[in-house]
C-alpha cells in the first residue's frame, strides 16, 4: 500500500517535471468581434515536438505569440518551464524569453544588417563573457548546422526564402534554445528545400534536446517531425493525436487535412 | 467630428506615453553607443549636402531680395547683418528642421515602420532585446543632437552665400562682410535660436520614431507612417517656432 502511494507521487511529480509548456483555457480576442483564442488547453513535453494543424487565419501564430507575449493574452494560464509568464514584470519575462527561440513565419531578418550582424545581434547582447574568436566559432556553427556558411557576409534582400527561412533558424539556434517555436518553418519552399528543413527540425531536437511547437500546413513536414499532432479550429483545440491516429481519424474535416 | 476628436486625443495619449517612455529608459543602461554613432552618422552626416545647398540658396536669395528695399533708404550697409540676423534667428532653424522633417521624420517612419510590419521589432522583443532602447532612443538622441548642428552648418553656409549674393552688385571684401556680420548678431539672438532648434531635433526624431513604431500591420502602412512623420513633424516645428517667439518676447 505504502510503496503504491510513494509510486504515485513519483510519477506526478515525473509528470509535472516533464512538462514545459502548460496553456490552460486561453483567451484572446482582437477588437470586439474578432474572438481568436477561445480557451485553447495544451500542454507539451520535455523533448516534444508538437504540431499544430489549423487553418490560415484561426490562431495559430497568436497562439504562439502569446507563449513569449509578444501578444498579451486576455484570459487564461501559461505556463513555461513552470513560470506563469502572464504575471511577470520585464526582466522576468527576458530570463524566459531567453530560453525560447522564436522561428517567424516570415523570418524576421534584421534587414539593414549582414547575415553576420545577425546572428552576433543577440549573442553579443546576452554572451557579453565570449571573446570575439568565440563569437565567430558560434556563428559558423550556426550557420553550418543550416548549411549556410557561405551566406555569412551577404544582406538579407540577397537571400532567397528558403535562406532567410534558415538564417532565421540558425539565428534562433545560436542562443541554444531550450524551447523553439516553429511559425510555417516550410511554406513557400519547394519540396526538397522543405525537406530539408523539416529534417534540420529533427536533427536540432535530437541534438539539443529541444522541445519545440510547429505549426505547419505541410503535410509531409508535419509527419516526420511531429510526435503529437493538434488541430486549431475556431479558438479550441479539438482534435489531438499522432499523425498516423488523426490520418484515420471518425472526423471527416480532420480527415480533410491529410490529403 | 465626435470620432475625429477622439482619435486626437487618443494619439495624443499615445505620444505622450511614448515620450514618457524615452525619458525613462534615456538614463537607463546598457547604452547603445555604437547604434548612436551610427544614427548620428546616418542622420547628420548624409544630411550635409541638402542642408548646405539649402542653407546657401536661402542667404542668396535673402540677399537678392532685401537689397532693394534697403537701398531705396540708402542703408545698403546694412545688408549683411539683416541677412545674417534673419538666417540666425528664424530662417536658418525653420527652413532646416522643415528639410529634416522631410528627410529624417519621413525615413526614420519608413524603416521603423517596415521593421514593425516584417517582425523584425518582435523579433528583437523575443530574443529579449528591448527595442525601444535600441531603436528609438538613439534616434531621438541622435536627431536631438545633429539637427542643431545642422541649422548651425545651414547659418553658417547661409551667410557665404549672403557675401555671394552681395557681390553680385557690388564689391565687398570678405573680412568686412563678417565683420559686419559679427557686429550685428548678439548673444541674445544666438541663444534662443539654438535653443528652440534642439526641440525640432527631439521632435523629428520622437515623431518619425512613434510613427514607425506604432505602425499597423500591412504593407501600405509603411508608407502612411512616412507620410503621417512628415505631416505631423513640419506642424509641430511651426508650433514650436510660434511658441519660442513668445517665450523670447517675454524675456526681452
Ligand atoms: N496584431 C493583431 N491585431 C489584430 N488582429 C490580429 C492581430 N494578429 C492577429 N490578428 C487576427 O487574428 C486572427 C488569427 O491570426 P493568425 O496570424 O494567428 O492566423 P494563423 O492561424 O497564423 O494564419 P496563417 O496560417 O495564415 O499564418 C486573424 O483573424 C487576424 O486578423
Ligand atoms: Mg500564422
């Protein structure tokens, strides 16, 4: 009897350690009429990658925008690494913020800055210890684990999407990242280049031991990256599962995403 | 008219949080000197030609134009201190700031603006970089200190092009012309003038920044920021012309 209860315990506290990320009934709404979020319920894993499915338009990057609050949330909980980020003041917020690497869905590139400039942007800022041959070793480093070292001297506006897309990767990576946050890390690129990104997604949770939410419209990225799949409609959550449960799942329109 | 008034005094909240917020963190450090220097070079330096040009085409032209009335009373002497009494104290400062207002206020609005529309602000909030501190602070600390420096550059400028203009007709030696010049100008002018020219600075800078900054989504509001800088900008240095006017008189 005794050793059962002290089993329990264990396992809710494994549990409670094991999540990172716990979002409890969030709302946001835009305006008066424009209601977003709904009362969206998640939680994500150490070592997880989560994908959330949803269409243009439903929240998904409000979502995850207010995991970092860069969009303040009207209602509800979020939890990171077990902090309630709604109530901290600045400083607070940073040490978070820190710990999270932020993917745009447009890249985000510092456009009057080189490829460089970049990266050393927030590195320099929050690794002020590192001497200058350290700095440039972690910004090969980054850019070689995008394969993009060669690009380390060119402006933005050279760059094709696919490369912004990976100099914001490798910009994101260079903080070493506990947590990334992935906004249609594919879309827009052609199949390989997704491809390749998609495994550049697994490769980084292997080796970092990140935990990351993805939020995608591509099919073939969700199914190799994500260990857990989500569907956004109309501000909830409302279907959740792994690729191959929610390809056969009852629902028509959730069926309706896989082909 | 009811929506039109509201949406004055709800900018005018706005503004003024905003200013509010450059006076707490202008004190606060880290600094960010290198982004400064490089505002001041931006902004000041690449300003010189189209000031200069300005600034020479104003006492010119100052110079063509008050020379007939002057030399109908026969007090053609005059000439050079009016013109530089002129430049000095309301041409010179006005004409700049309005040239800054166009160039600085509307290009400080466009990049800020497309930077706000592109991510690139969040993008520095995310990786806990304020960006306030970074962008708009050294902005306005930047446009509060060279546009002051421009209307000094544009005086100076102005008045060679005065000894330019004077020649035109007649024959005077450059060491008279600013002799004469010198003799004219006061402390009392000089002060005011520079004074008041600081204020243009803060302004450009504070308007062209709170207009990017605050720039909605989409494309087309990058270009209404510009505009709306622009606008706005020129207003408020007649504004503040009119009011260092009366602040002046009340001393004098
Ligand atoms: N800053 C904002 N101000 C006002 N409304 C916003 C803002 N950001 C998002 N919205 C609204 O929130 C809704 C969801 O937007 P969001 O960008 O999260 O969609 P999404 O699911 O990411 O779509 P997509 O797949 O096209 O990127 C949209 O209706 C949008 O109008
Ligand atoms: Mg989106």
């Amino acid at each position: 009897m005794i050793p059962e209860e002290i089993n329990t315990v264990e396992q809710l506290t494994d549990k409670k350690e094991n999540t990172v990320i716990s979002i409890g009934n969030l709302h946001k709404s835009f305006g008066k009429n424009n209601d977003v979020l709904k009362g969206v319920e998640l939680t994500v894993k150490k070592g997880e990658n989560l994908v959330v499915l949803g269409k243009s338009g439903s929240g998904k990057s409000v979502l995850i925008k207010c995991l970092v609050r860069l969009v303040e949330a009207d209602q509800g909980e979020i939890k990171v690494f077990d902090t309630d980020i709604t109530t901290l003041d600045n400083n607070a917020l940073n040490a978070v913020r820190l710990r999270i690497g932020f993917l745009f869905q447009n890249a985000a590139l510092y456009d009057s800055m080189t490829v460089r400039q970049n990266l050393e942007f927030p590195l320099k800022r929050h690794s002020k210890e590192l001497n200058p041959t350290e700095v440039e070793e972690a910004i090969i480093e980054a850019l070689d684990s995008v394969g993009l070292a060669d690009a380390i001297d060119k402006m933005p506006s050279e760059l094709s999407g696919g490369m912004r897309k990976r100099i914001g990767l490798a910009r994101t990576l260079i903080l070493k990242p506990e947590i990334i946050l992935y906004d249609e890390p594919t879309t827009g690129l052609d199949t390989i280049t997704s491809r390749e990104i998609s495994e550049l997604i697994l490769a980084i949770q292997k080796k970092n031991k990140t935990t990351s939410i993805i939020i995608t419209h591509d099919m073939a990225c969700a199914k190799l990256t994500g260990d857990r799949l989500v569907i956004l409609k109309e501000g909830l959550i409302v279907a959740e599962g792994t690729y191959e449960e929610l390809e056969k799942s009852g629902d028509e329109w959730v069926r309706s995403f896989f082909n | 008219m009811v929506i039109y008034l509201k949406s004055i005094f709800n900018d005018a909240g706005n503004v003024t949080l905003f200013t509010a917020r450059f006076f707490k963190e202008v004190l606060k450090p880290p600094f960010e000197i290198k982004e400064f220097i490089r505002q001041c070079y931006t902004i000041g330096y690449k300003s010189l030609p189209l000031v200069g040009i300005t600034g020479f085409i104003m006492g010119l032209v100052l110079t063509l134009q008050s020379r007939p009335t002057l030399a109908e009373f026969g007090a053609e002497s005059w000439l050079p201190g009016m013109v530089a009494l002129s430049l000095i104290r309301e041409i010179a400062p006005v004409i700049t700031a309005l040239i800054c207002a166009g160039k600085i206020s509307s290009g400080i609005g466009a990049e800020l603006g497309s930077m706000k529309v592109t991510e690139q602000i969040d993008a520095m909030e995310v990786s806990a970089i304020n960006p306030y501190k970074y962008l708009v602070v050294t902005r306005i600390l930047a446009t509060t200190l060279m546009v002051p420096l421009l209307v000094i550059f544009a005086d100076g400028i102005g008045i060679l092009g005065g000894y330019i203009g004077i020649n035109i007709h007649s024959d005077v030696n450059l060491v008279r012309y600013f002799s004469q010049v010198l003799a004219s100008l006061d402390f009392i002018d000089i002060l005011p003038a520079t004074i008041k020219t600081f204020f243009f600075g803060f302004f450009i800078g504070m308007i062209g920044c709170y207009k990017g900054f605050t720039a909605a989504n989409g494309t087309e509001s990058v270009g209404k920021a510009a505009n709306s800088a622009v606008v706005a900008a020129s207003l408020i240095i007649f504004i503040i012309d009119m009011l260092a006017v009366q602040i002046t008189d009340l001393f004098m």
